[in-house]
C-alpha cells in the first residue's frame, strides 16, 4: 500500500463535535469542540482541547467548570455557528433552550441528548492548544434516547466531525459488537 | 425534553477505535482505544488515555515512543481482537503488515489508512486511566484515501466506536460544510 507523508499534522478519524458550555462574564456561551476526548473511568475524565486565546477558556478559568454538550446531526447550523463565532463579539446565551444541573457554571443545552458537568481537574499548556481536563460530576442523557437504561447512538444521531474534508457527517450502519467480533484470531499480515 | 441522570460517566459520541503501537520486550504491540482526542495543533499532539496496568503502557513509557494507526471499517474484526487480547499473553506483532517510518518504537500498520508516529511528551495521572500526550512527529496516510492531497473520510472508511451499545460503526451521509452552514444566525431555543 502506497503511503504519503504530509509532516506533523494533528489528524484523527473521527472525532466528534461538541458544545462546551462556560459562564463567562456572567454569561452563558458555547464553543464548537472536535478535539475532545475520554481521559479516564474513574473518576470519568474528559479532555478538550482550546486555543489559549478563547473566550471560552477565560470561563473555564475563571469557574473552574463547564459542560460537553454532544449534539444531534439535526443541530449542524447551531453547532457549525458556535464554531465560527466567538462569543467575545456574539451573544450565544439565547441560541438554546438550557437546563439546570448540579453545577452553577456548566450550561446544559437541552436539545443535545447527552450532556456532562465537569469540573476543571488539569491543564496542560501544549503550546497553541491547553488541554482542558474536567471531572465529570454528572451525565444527562434525554429519555428518548435511552435502550434499556442505556444510552443509543442510534437514537442519539450525534454529529461527526471529519477533518481534511471539514465536513459534518452522520453515522452510519453497524459492522460489529465490542468484545465479540475479534474473539477469534483474525487472519495473519496480508 | 426529559432528561435521565446516570451518575458521573465517562461518555461521549463519537469515540474513534485507533490501534496505538507500540513496541514492548522488543516485538511490536497494539492496543485498541477509544479514548483518544486531538490535543494541541502546534506542535501537533495527540491525547490517549490507557490503564495504569496495560502492557501498551510499559511500552510507551519505556521507548518514549508509540504511534496512532486509524483503521477502516473492514479491519473491524482485527481491531477488536486488539482491544480483547493482551500483548502480555498473546503475540500481536505478525497481525499486521507494518511499514518503516521516522521513528524506531512508533510500529505502523499499512492496512490502517492514517497513522500517526509520536513522541511521548507528558503522562498525566488521572487514577483509573493514565492521559498520555504524544507530539505528531510525521503524518502518513494511504494514497488512495487522499482527495486533492487532503485525507477523504469517504475513502479512509474509519471505524467508529459506540459506547452505550458497545457497536462498531461506519460514518454516514454528510450533513453539512463546515465553517459554512452556520454562518447565518440558526433561530433561538426551541
């Protein structure tokens, strides 16, 4: 298999695309996230990536909380629009309907089927970027989005984010369980 | 819209299921993780959350080196043996057909259409799981699933992890432009 080499390039399939909710001057906003991650089980860790510069991370700093919202595929313009503009200029505290939580600075979009209150553990200047690193303290998933207790994907239709492309994408058809599928050896290097 | 709360929960849609390699007593290893995030852009770095006790992270910690390989959909079989079966008691090094890059412990897997060699840079300890961060020190992806020289979600087909159900998934149809489809004000809370 031919390969190419484009350099260092901070490039991973798929990822997903967030709203991390702050309250920054009194305010609540929301910034478009792709570099977020799970960072532990326990205590549940997650991880988000911010440019220094961000009116979101003044809040996050400032409170020491936030919220990850994952939104529905339904919510492309509202989540592509708290990507593009900051809340330094616009006002995004009214784009959603929110909810109240355990946490008094993590706004929780009501419209986004799961949704988690962190609390600010760690940060970690990697030089464009500090990584965010919160406590989750509680996760909200909507009922309608629920199979035996459990969240669904296929009910939470989330948005995917796809880098090089910089597109919004869907998720599509299920091609094998976790923990199942590869218990037998698979064929050796073809 | 009603909401359930499910306690503190490590949770977040999508989730990628990347083989990290490394190598460890010497043979080359993989580990499936779905808890892997972009961190930082410059200089590019990545974000993988491994447990205290994992075989791969003796590897990591010993060379300072590992790599990031993106599988496709149809490698879904052997991804999951990887996230099975231990490198401890079962011998990973000859599933894969691997290819030279820049670094000597970062192993990557040709069949995997992106692969991603890093440089340990910090580990963080968050209990359960260790956050380790890598700096992307070269970028190399499947000639076939580049479009106009910039990696094609359609073409690489990357595997994406369920949690909840606990399903492998394709990605779906796009939904929209970034940076383009909220460019205009989306209507307030619903």
């Amino acid at each position: 298999m031919n390969k190419s080499r484009l350099g260092p390039e901070a490039l991973l399939f798929p990822t997903p695309a967030v709203l991390v909710g702050t309250v920054v001057d009194g305010r609540a906003n929301f910034m478009t996230a792709a570099w977020c991650g799970i960072a532990s089980s326990k205590p549940p860790a997650i991880s988000v990536a911010i440019r220094g510069e961000r009116h979101t991370l003044k809040g996050i700093l400032a409170q020491a909380e936030f919220s990850i919202n994952v939104p529905s595929a339904a919510m492309v313009a509202q989540v592509d629009f708290c990507g593009i503009y900051s809340g330094r200029k616009v006002d995004k505290s009214n784009l959603f309907e929110l909810f109240e939580g355990e946490l008094k600075h993590a706004p929780l979009v009501a419209s986004c089927p799961v949704n988690l209150e962190c609390r600010l553990r760690h940060t970690l200047d990697l030089g464009a970027h500090i990584l965010v690193v919160g406590e989750v303290i509680q996760t909200h998933v909507s009922d309608t989005c629920l199979t035996d207790g459990k969240p669904d994907s296929a009910k939470i239709d989330p948005l995917v984010f796809s880098p090089g492309t910089g597109t919004y994408q869907r998720l599509g058809e299920i091609v094998g369980q976790a923990f199942s599928i590869g218990k037998k050896r698979p064929g050796g290097a073809q």
